[in-house]
C-alpha cells in the first residue's frame, strides 16, 4: 500500500493506539469490529476514527465493520514499526531500568531485548541482559534500528557510535542537545516540558 504523505500529525499520533488495541483484539480472537466498538476500547470517539481510517483507503464496509487483521497489516505498513521490533536500552540507571521493568511493548512496536551501561555489573534485576557499552558492536541485535538513549554523559560520542553501527531511530531521555544526519529520526520525551503544559492548559480554564 502506498503511504499517504497527507495524514495530519494528530491522525498519525492516534494511529498507534489503534494498533495497539486491534492486537490485543486479535490475542482474544476477534476478527471483526466496528468503529462503534473500537471507540470504546480507545476512548476515541468514532467519527474520529473513521475520519482518521479514511486517510488510508476504504478499510470496512458500513454495517459490516473492519477486519481486524487487514487493520493490523495495513497500520504497520503506514507506521513502518514490525511487530518484532528490537530495541535497545542504552544507559540502565534508574530511568533505564524502570523502562526495562515497563518492557509491555509487544502489542504495538517489539520489546527491548538488551542494554548497554558502562557499569552492567552495577545493574541488578534487569529483565534483559545488560552488556558493558565496550560490546555494543558485538551484541547490537541484527536488524536493530531503534535505541532508548538514557544516559547522561558522552551523549554526542554515544549517539555518534550508535548511527555507526546501524541505529537510525533515536528516543532521547537526555534533555541534551546532540547533532545527528538528516536520515536519523530522534524522539525526544521531556516530562518537565510536559509538565509545564499540562500546568498551562489546566490554568487556562480557570475562571
């Protein structure tokens, strides 16, 4: 299928969630839904959806509903995420391995199969192994594109190495400001941002 380069930003941030849900929906063996029902999984309203499946071709037909499977295929085609994705942590402090103890992915993008510290033998508990950053080249899964970046120190060296070995995705817990290629995607989670936001918007509506 050929991706539509139109989709507005708020659709493909809700697309996600909809794959989610549809693959906890085929785990308990339903084949077939509608948007109705899909809504009250989400919480999204269902004129919403189907507005939002509208981008991506005529998925269901009005009565019938949608073939949970070809929603599947059809989401990760346009997502570009496989259901076998494999991540990396980098950096297994405190963060880290909350990230790691949260490792519940496997509806939506993969899971984190291995992590990088500089002090692995420190790390206790990990769900996953845990190499020393010395083995990156040697330990990085085949086909892995994506990192978790926690660490605080050497960031720009860490990201540098990273890209080198194949790393073209990029989620960054650093709060530091660090330069990558124009092919590299880098997602940047920054919870005082959030925070602040939500702080604003919440006072917006006082009287």
């Amino acid at each position: 299928m050929e991706k539509n380069r139109n989709v507005p930003k708020a659709t493909l941030q809700r697309y996600p969630i909809y794959l989610k849900a549809l693959r906890k929906l085929q785990d308990d063996g339903i084949q077939r839904i509608m948007s109705k029902d899909l809504a009250a999984k989400v919480s999204i309203k269902s004129t919403t959806i189907r507005r939002d499946f509208s981008f991506l071709g005529n998925l269901g037909k009005q009565g019938f509903g949608y073939d949970v499977s070809s929603l599947i295929q059809i989401f990760s085609d346009e997502l570009g995420l496989g259901f076998d994705e494999k991540i990396i942590l980098v950096g297994a402090g405190n963060l880290g391995k909350a990230l790691l103890n949260y490792n519940r992915w496997n509806n939506v993008v993969g899971e984190i199969v291995c992590a990088f510290d500089l002090m692995p033998e420190h790390v206790t508990g990990a769900s996953v192994p845990v190499y020393h950053m010395n083995e990156l080249k040697e330990k990085l899964p085949e086909g892995c594109r994506i990192a978790i970046l926690c660490i605080s120190k050497n960031i720009q060296e860490t990201v540098d190495l990273l890209i080198s070995y194949g790393i073209t995705g990029i989620v960054d817990f650093t709060h530091e400001h660090f330069q990558v290629p124009e092919n590299i995607v880098v997602k940047t989670v920054d919870v005082v941002s959030s925070i602040q936001e939500l702080v604003f918007e919440t006072n917006s509506f006082k009287d």
